[in-house]
C-alpha cells in the first residue's frame, strides 16, 4: 500500500510541473557574434517564446515577428523596466503574394534571427544595457553577421525612450 501511496504521489508530481508536456527545442547551429561572443544556442527554445509584435520593414521587404521570452513578456505586459536576462527574439522572413489569395501577403523565406538580451554586467557600457546579435541564413545556412553590433545599436538608439525596443 505504501508503495502504491507513493506511485500515486510520483505520478501527481510530475503531471503538476510541465502541464503540456510539449516544449520545441529550435535547433540551431554553434555560432557566435565576433565583437561580444553572443552564441546563437542562447536562443535555442525561441520557438517557446511568445510573440510580442510584428512590423514590416519596407526598405527590405520583410515581415518581421517579435517574440519575447518569459522575463521579457512579463515586462511587456506589466509596462515595467526590462529585467536582466529578458530576451527579445526577430524574425525576418520575405514576403509573397498568398498563392490563393492575391491581396494577402505571406512569409517566404527566412532571411535573419536576431535577437537582444538585457545583463547590465555584460552589456553595460551598451545603451540601456542591451547585447545584440544577428544571424544571417545565405544558401541555406545561418552565419552570424560580419559587421558585428554597432548597426544594431545605431538603430536602437532610436528608440531610446523606449528602453531601446521598436
């Protein structure tokens, strides 16, 4: 009896802790970032972060999406600063026209995953302490990119005022 007792305990225990089961793990490949040594394997479950938002950049004809991971959601959501450890995942991907419907764009091919973490002892010299990297797919292959992060953090200071996120 007692062993049945804690069969039963076992099996409540561990269908309490992961609740679906189901977890992506995104496989992506040993690279990292010349300038800060950012590694692509940092974001190796992005697939289970949430999505935040989308835009689209004109000058490069490209749907992005915007996820965030679970620090970071909870930021969004709470309208609060951006603890360490939050990460800020874009996709970029080309667009098409909707094969079945013609005024409908599409996502086509992946272009680049970027993405952005929050450590103020990393990244402190970094304006609101944000690391970046970018990852560039050619020929079917991601690379990280060459000119390090200098254009990303150019570009986000733009929106300084908003804690350096688009």
């Amino acid at each position: 009896m007692k062993n049945i007792l804690i069969i039963l305990v076992l099996i409540v225990f561990t269908s309490c802790t992961n609740k679906s089961g189901y977890t992506v793990i995104s496989k992506v490949p040993d690279l990292k970032m010349p300038n800060n040594n950012l590694n692509f394997k940092e974001i190796e479950d992005y697939k289970n972060y949430k999505i935040v938002g989308t835009h689209f950049r004109t000058d490069k004809k490209e749907i992005r999406y915007i996820l965030a991971n679970e620090k970071a959601f909870k930021a969004y959501n709470d309208k609060t600063e951006f603890p360490n450890g939050s990460k800020i995942v874009k996709i970029g991907w080309t667009v098409e026209e909707m094969g079945n419907f013609k005024p409908a764009l599409e996502a086509k091919d992946l272009q680049r995953i970027e993405y952005m973490i929050k450590d103020d002892k990393q990244f402190s010299k970094n304006p609101g302490n944000w690391g970046y990297a970018r990852f560039v797919k050619t020929e079917n292959k991601y690379k990280p990119w060459t000119k390090g992060t200098e254009g990303c953090i150019s570009c986000h200071n733009l929106a300084k005022n908003n804690d350096y996120l688009f």
